[in-house]
C-alpha cells in the first residue's frame, strides 16, 4: 500500500530552491547528496534550473509519472498544488508545511478541501505539518538532512518508527543512532488528516525489514482500527507507542500542536494493555524499550540472574526487577557449588552466589574467563541476565566474546555500567552484538519487564 511512498522511484520537489536553508532547497539537495537513484523533478515557476536540474513551472509540465511530491511552499497555496498532484496522478504527496488544522476551524476547512482534492485523483497525503520520511534502501533522508554525516551512507536497520511531531521523530532517530538502532523507515506524520498511524502500522506489519514498531502519537485517530491492527501485530512484532497528551496541559498542547484532541489516560492504558502495546512514558524509555526489543533474543520466562561486582548494584537491580514482576530465583545448591568451586580454581575471591552474583572484584587478569564461566553457569537456571560489571563497554573484543557465550547458552544479555558517566557513547557497542546495554539498572529492569510483556502476549492463544 505504502509501497510507492516509501521506495518512490520519482520525486518532485514543489517549492524547489536553490537555498538549502530553505525547506525546497533542503530536501532537493538531501536528495542529492543521498544519491537518490530515482528521477527527481524540481518544481518552481521562478526557475528553469535549480541544482544543475531542469526545474518545472507545474508539476502537469513533468514528463511520465510521480510517484511522489513533496510540498514545501506556504499553507495557503498548497490546495492549489495538491490539486495539481491530484490531476498529474501523483501517488504521494507530503506536505511539510505547518498553518492548517492546528491554528483552528478556517485551518480544518483548509485540510478537508486538501482531503477530498486530493482523494479525487487517487493520491493520499502525508501531514500537513511534518518532516516527512526517512528511507535509507531509498537513499531519502527528510527528517535530517543537515546530518548525513551521522552515516554515509545510511545503514537500514529494523526499526519502523511513526513520530506525530518533527521533534520526536528527530530525537527517536538521533538518540536512537547513537544506541546503536538501524531504522527501516520512519515516518513524521503530523495532523495525519488522510494517512494516519493505522495506515503506517498496516503497512509495517507486513514489511519484512520491520522487526520492531515505534510510535509517538499525540491524538489516536481510528482508535477501533489501530487497537484491532495492534492486537494482531503485536503476536509477532513488538509494538511501542509513547502516548502523550495524557494530562490536561499536554491536551491543550496536543490540540495546538498538531490539533489532536485529547483521550483519557485510563482508557489509554488500558486499551494498550489488551491490545498487546508496550506502553512508554517519555523519549527515553522509547528508545530503551525499541533497544531491547530489537537486540534481544525473546526470554521465555520472567527469570532474572544479576551479576555484579559491588553488591550495591546487586540491591538496587533486585528491587527493580521485582517492583516490575520480575523474579530473581535463588539458585539451586548444585549451581552455587559450581561457581564457588571454579573460583577457588582461578584464585578469585568466593563471592555470594545465590543471585544476585556478586564476584567482588575478580582479578583483572582472569576477569573474562570468570565473567563468562558464571554466566555460562548462571545460564542453566534464568531467563535474562542483567550484568552491572566495571569492565570497559568499549571492548570490542569483549563484546564479541560474550555475544558467542549467550547464544550457546540461549540466555539473554542486559548490560549496564557500574558508573553511567562518560559511558554514552560505548552502548552501542554491545547491543549491536544483541545484548542491549543501559546507563542504569532501574532503566534495564524496565527494557526486560518490556520485553517480557512482548513474549508472554505472543505466547497466548489467539
């Protein structure tokens, strides 16, 4: 359905500049400097070439088909654009441009004409007030085309993200790069006064470079749809939304932001909860939630064994993890006779062993072989270890070490670092190995009580 959208092999830029500080001008050289392999048609009746191409006065001038317009020219006009889109057969068009809905009735008006224009042609709109798109099979970057040197050129992923405003979706794919995430595609979907967030999560359901669905959405349109496609998607993808606009001041912010109206919190909720979502409070958990879900084997149970090597990490995790429903089984006589008799092999100090594992401070020389060995053994009775260790994140070779030792022991991995300062821009180290890593405990134990939720709501019978 979305097809042509996300993997256009034509393009028109209306509103095309020469001046990348413009919307226009912005898109037309991402394009570019993407090295989109589609035509790309420039259109502005101002200019007969624009970027050393042949620029349109109207989209009708363009020869053959588009399968996509982007439209970055005021408000005003973009009724009359999109009608020319409708009458060329245009497939797509985006409308980046704000000043619709969101201002109130005369900007309602204003969409609905857009609305029925555009459905008389065939063509279905994104937006209006949006970034757009990101698809880097594609080579389209519209969410950040000032930062390509984050990667040249994009590496696609499997995380499908749709963002209700520019913010959130600039910040999921940022902070999310940085974590080490890989986007499929993300869509900015703004006012969604045609496509909405159940045609995307249609679409992505079925894409198989999806592995993980995101979403940021301020007003639910097409609840009864979005909540039935969510109810089956989420039997084999995880499914991630962070509702906003719960409260009454994020309503009215909501309303004048993207003219969503609010819906009530408990309803929310509560819908998410039978319908399989994990539900995310803010940015942050978004990320760490779309993180585990997405570099993490699925655990079949809610067991948890915490290795340390100071024991206040120990306490804090085990809170945690039961203040979330996980658990912590004490380990069976037979595993923590193991693990203190290997100790005494290699000299290290015994440490406490019924989980938590508290190994304080083995010797640094034998560190990986004790690290791994009790992981080995503690793999026998849990389904998830969270791992709080003092060991470099940045060790590659580290990485790729306990990567080979959790899957022989079909356990899954959860790292973070005894002292979050300065470890930013090391976690993507090891979950790119598919073993998400975290800053803090309380923040892991949330990204595993997540996961879990995934893999006891697509374990039920349908």
């Amino acid at each position: 359905m979305l097809d042509s959208l996300f993997n256009p092999s034509s393009v028109a830029i209306i509103g095309a500049s020469n001046d990348p500080q413009k919307s226009g001008g912005m898109f037309l050289k991402s394009l570019l400097d993407h090295h989109f392999e589609g035509r790309i048609y420039p259109v502005n009746p101002g200019a007969s070439e624009i970027m050393g191409l042949k620029s349109y006065k109207e989209v009708d001038e363009i020869p053959g088909e588009v399968d996509l317009a982007i439209i970055t020219i005021p408000a005003q006009a973009t009724l009359k654009a999109v009608s020319g889109c409708a009458d060329k057969g245009v497939k797509f068009v985006i409308v980046h441009s704000a000043g619709f809905g969101e201002l109130g009735p005369e900007g309602k008006e204003l969409e609905a004409q857009i609305v029925k224009t555009a459905r008389e042609g065939g063509t279905r709109v994104v937006g209006p007030n949006c970034m757009g798109i990101y698809s880097p099979e594609a080579k389209i970057n519209m969410v950040l085309p000032h930062l390509t040197a984050i990667e040249k050129p994009p590496e696609s992923g499997s995380v499908s993200f749709i963002g209700q405003s520019g913010w959130s979706t600039e910040s999921m794919m940022i902070e999310g790069l940085q974590r080490g995430l890989r986007f499929s595609k993300v869509a900015s979907i703004g006012n969604q006064i045609d496509l909405t967030a159940a045609d995307y999560f249609e679409y992505f359901a079925e894409d198989q470079e999806t592995k993980v669905i995101a979403a940021y959405i301020e007003g639910i349109k097409e609840g009864r749809r979005l909540f039935t496609l969510a109810r089956r998607i989420a039997k084999k993808k995880p499914v991630i939304i962070w509702k906003s606009g719960r409260t009454e001041a994020g309503a009215k912010a909501a309303q004048s932001h993207t003219g969503s109206l609010a819906v009530s919190d408990s309803v929310c909720r509560a819908a998410f909860r039978q319908s399989g979502i994990i539900s995310a409070d803010n940015l942050h958990e978004m990320i760490d939630f779309a993180v585990a879900c997405n570099y993490s084997r699925v655990p079949p149970g809610k067991r948890v064994g915490i290795l340390v090597e100071a024991g206040g990490g120990a306490v804090a995790a085990a809170d945690a993890c039961e203040n979330l429903g996980l658990t912590v089984p004490v380990f069976s006589s037979e595993t923590q006779e193991t693990i203190r008799k290997f100790m005494k092999e290699v000299k290290a100090p015994i440490p406490t062993t019924r989980n938590p594992v508290d190994l304080v401070w083995p010797p640094f020389g034998e560190f990986a072989r004790i690290v791994t060995m009790t992981m080995e053994l503690m793999a026998r009775e849990c389904d998830v270890i969270l791992w709080i260790t003092y060991y470099p994140l940045a060790d590659e070779d580290m990485a790729g070490v306990l990567a080979k030792i959790t899957e022989k022991a079909k356990v899954s991995l959860f790292a973070v670092p005894a002292y979050a300062v300065g470890q930013e821009q090391n976690l993507n180290i090891y979950a790119r190995k598919g073993m998400p890593t975290f800053l803090r405990p309380e923040t892991a134990t949330k990204a595993i009580a997540a996961l879990t939720q995934f893999a006891a709501y697509s374990s039920l019978d349908s």
